[in-house]
C-alpha cells in the first residue's frame, strides 16, 4: 500500500512543480500497475492524467483511463468533484472516447 500511494503521490507533486511528461507518465503507469483498485491513486491519476492528457503518450493514457473508468464505477462522487473542481467535462469526454457508444453525449453538436 505504502509504495502504492507513493507513486499516486509523487505524480500530483511532479504535477504540481511542473516536473516533466515522462516524469509524470511513469509515477501514473507504476501508480496504476502496483494500485488499481486503491481509491487514493485512481482519484490522484485521474486528476493528474486528465490535467495532462493531451502530452500523455499511450502507456500513460491506458493507465489514466483505467482509474477514470474505477472510479466511474467505485467512486462517482469523487470523479464528479474532479471534474467540477478542474472543468473537465470535455476532457473527461476525451479520455473515455473508446467506451462512449454514442459521442453525442460529450458534444451535443455532433449531427445525430
């Protein structure tokens, strides 16, 4: 548990003191790896990864989107203040493209 949260946590300070994408890409893949179920790192990786999504390369990207979908499932509070506090509901949109069967949820102006 306690390398676990280690990793969660040294993803929001990387985050934080704007340390570098490949810092931050191998705290949340080895957050994720050695934690996927630990409330803690899905909310941590959740709020970093999708802060970050865009400079993410597809490791990283796996790794945030299954914390996303844990806490979807496990958590939805937490997820729904994550992305109220950071406004991400168009991020959020973003991260879960491949589980969205109808994308006209996330962008009302896509033609039906």
């Amino acid at each position: 548990f306690a390398s676990t949260v280690a990793w969660a946590d040294l993803a929001l300070v990387d985050y934080r003191l704007g340390a570098s994408t490949q810092s931050i890409e191998s705290a949340l893949i080895r957050a994720v790896h050695f934690g996927p179920t630990e409330t803690h790192v899905r909310i941590a990786v959740s709020e970093v990864g999708m802060l970050t999504w865009p400079d993410l390369d597809q490791s990283a990207r796996a790794a945030v989107r299954e914390a996303v979908l844990g806490l979807m499932m496990y958590d939805s509070k937490a997820l729904t203040r994550l992305i109220v506090l950071h406004d991400l509901q168009d991020r959020l949109c973003e991260v879960l493209a491949q589980e969205l069967s109808d994308s006209r949820r996330c962008n009302p102006d896509i033609p039906s």
